[in-house]
C-alpha cells in the first residue's frame, strides 16, 4: 500500500476519528505488527498538537502463549501499576486510539474456561474505571489487515495478495477513497437525519420478523433516543468511535426483551469463530443458547456468563441490508466491520450516551433509567434481506420501520 494512502487513512483517523485536540494526550494501541503504520498515526497526533503521544503495543502471539502457560489467578492478577495506569487515564482523558488488525482465531483451541474465569475478575475493574471516565473523552477503532487476519478473510489468496485485498476493502468500506475528511462529513449528516427521523416517532417497542426464525420484541425506555455517527464528549468536542459506522443505534430496556433471534454472520468471540446461532430471550434475560455445534454452544454460554449483564442486550442497531460493508460481499470476521454490515443486537454493556440530553442528569438520575451493565459488550448481526421491523410508539401508533432489510421510513 502507498505511504501517501497510509499517511492519509492516519489522518482522517487522528481528525475525523479521535478529533485530537491541542495539548491533548494520545494512547494508541495496536499490534506489535503494525508498527509500520502506527508511525503516521504518531505524527499525525502531533500535527495536531498533541501534548504526549504513548505507544500501548500488543500482540495475538504473545497473548496466546501467555493463556496456555500461565497460571489462571496470574493472568487475572490486577498489579498496582494497571491501578496506576488507570488512574492516569482517569486523570489525563487522554484520547484513545484502537488499531485492531486481530487473528479471529487467536484464541481458539485454548481452555476457554480459563479465558472466561479472568474476564470474569478483571472485568469489573476495568469497567469502574471506564464508567468514571463516561462521555469525557474521545476514543476510536479502526482496522488495518493483519497476515492472518486477511487469509481469514481471503483465503484463497496468498498472503501478499490478500493483505492487498484487505486494505483495499478496509478503505473503500471507510469511505477514505478521495477526500475522506469531507466524505465522512457528508456520511455524519445522512446518518443524523435517520435518526432525527427515527427520534421523533418516539419509539416504544420494536418487533423483529425474518425467515430465519427471528421472532423477537424489545421496549425501549422514554428516555432513550437513536445515535449514529459521531458523538460529543461533555466538553463538547466531537468524534467519530467507530470507523467504518453504518448503524442507528440505541439502548433497550434492560427487562423486556422476549422471543428468538438468529445470528446472520459468525461472530468472532473469546478468540474463537462461531455461526448459525441464535438466543431465547425471557424478560430481557438470554434463557437459552441455540446451536448444534456442542463446541460452540459452549463457548456462547460461558459467554454470558461472564457477569450478570452478560445476558441481557445493552444494545438494538438498525443497518440496512444494502449497507456498503455488506454490499462488497467480504465476512471480514471482526465485529467492527461486519456488526456495519446489517442490523446487529449486543449483549452486555448499554450507552449512557444515549439517554436524551444524559449531560444534564446526575449519576443517580441515570441509575433509575433500566440500562444494562456489563464488563463485555459483544455485538452479534441479526439482519438478513427479508428482515421487518416494526414500531410501536408512545402515542400507540404501529409504524414499519424496516422492510426487506432496509430502511422504511
């Protein structure tokens, strides 16, 4: 890939993206790997005039041969220095940039139980500090191709080839083709106007209904309106979380989802693939896994059973079917690109961000609000081509929303 091309991607994800602000400091993770490009990302935060820019590198390898050798009260050790490192985070807002360029398998074949009982104790942690930090700052994911990750992807390709394939996709799908600073704006007002749109109906309840066997309905709270695109720290400053984004998306009422839905796309997850499941809802609660892969199945309920959130849906996201993601025909096997790709559902943790005007309400305002909490968010793709979707709003009216797959109002 040309350096030009690298250096502009960088760009657009340091602007548009973080939206780095002068005196700001930067955290960017990526892959060991990726250092290649991770030194324009560097660069780009300083013409931006950050303060301090930090490297947080990490590797699939390495990670894996830690959870095969080390003991499980080891890896879930919490050392004082992650405190402190945390509370530097709590401290600095810095902005965060994600560089995921992860093997879907990197995990697979290990003792999934292992994997879960730490998450199990370090995810709690992790989560007291993020939820102090809510809404104050900017952060960003993006992908770049990794070797294995785009001979997932390609597999008939050879690894030069398909590493090409791969970020030829990755920008086209990014909309970073031309001018990506003014495409992306061009995309935040289209997404803006779905969900002014979907907001003023005033949305109650949503009915799902496919061929696939999705029977499936959830209430939202009257509190809770749709976001899509870009979003605004307290402070004010804007930014763009997920690159590429496609979604309207909302949290439901913790409580009060009710029926069968069926995976559309597999899932990546605890480092492991998995497809052709679905979940049974009673009450808002995951009552059952549905699969007859026994391997996977497994892997789905210990899952969710991380926590007590882990089976209940912290988010509902409206994509339609004809999205770009979906329309190149690529199962890219990472939940950023292919949770763009059609409707998706997630378990776990639910955005505080969109309760209605959630800046001027105290934390104890936002607890009586029925939202999910959760150490995981995990997104799962519910949408297929003959996908309905219908609303019933606070003021009683039954409104389709979605038909074949895509939007309907």
């Amino acid at each position: 890939m040309k350096k030009s091309v690298l250096k502009e991607y960088a760009k657009i994800i340091v602007k548009i993206g973080a939206n780095v602000q002068k005196g700001q400091d930067v955290v960017i993770t990526c892959n060991v790997d990726d250092n290649y490009f991770a030194k324009y990302l560097v660069e780009e935060c300083y013409k931006a005039k950050a303060r301090k820019v930090t490297m947080d590198f990490v590797s699939d390898e390495i990670n894996r041969i830690k959870y095969k050798y080390e003991k499980e009260k080891d890896l879930a050790e919490f050392p004082n220095w992650l405190h402190e490192r945390w509370k530097y985070y709590l401290d600095k807002l810095p902005a965060r940039i994600y560089i995921d360029s992860s093997d879907p398998d990197s995990l697979s074949g290990l003792d999934q139980d292992k994997i879960t009982n730490v998450r199990k104790i370090t995810g709690p942690i992790i989560r007291s500090y993020r939820n102090q930090m809510d809404n104050k700052y900017q952060w960003v994911i993006a992908g770049i191709p990794g070797v294995k990750w785009a001979r997932k992807v390609f597999p008939d390709l050879s690894p030069k080839k398909a590493m090409e394939k791969l970020w030829e996709t990755i920008l086209e799908v990014t909309r970073c083709n031309g001018d990506g600073v003014k495409n992306w704006e061009i995309h935040n007002k289209i997404l803006k106007e779905k969900t002014d749109k979907l907001n003023e109906l005033g949305i109650k309840k949503l009915i799902y209904k496919n061929s696939i066997g999705t029977d499936f309905t959830i209430e939202l709270p009257k509190e809770m309106i749709f976001n899509s695109g870009s979003e605004v720290t307290y402070s004010g400053v804007v930014y763009n979380p997920n690159m590429p984004t496609e979604e309207c998306f909302t949290s439901p009422n913790k409580n009060t989802a009710n029926g069968i839905v069926y995976a559309s796309k597999p899932l990546s997850v605890l480092g492991s693939v998995v497809s052709d499941f679905g979940f049974e809802f009673k009450n808002g609660k995951i009552i059952r896994v549905i699969s007859d892969k026994e391997n996977e199945k497994s892997l789905l309920e210990k899952l969710i059973s991380v926590d007590e959130g882990a089976s209940y849906l912290g988010e509902v996201a409206l994509v339609p079917f004809d999205s770009p993601i979906n329309k190149s025909g690529v199962l890219f096997y990472s939940t950023l690109y292919d949770e763009n790709a059609v409707c998706h559902l997630a378990i776990g943790e639910s955005f505080t961000e969109c309760i209605k005007d959630y800046q001027k309400l105290s934390e104890e305002e936002i607890k009586k609000i029925p939202l999910n909490k959760s150490a995981i968010h995990v997104d799962f793709m519910i949408g297929t081509e003959d996908l309905k979707i219908k609303a019933e709003t606070y003021d009683g009216d039954i409104v389709t929303i979605f038909e074949n797959g895509l939007f309907a109002i």
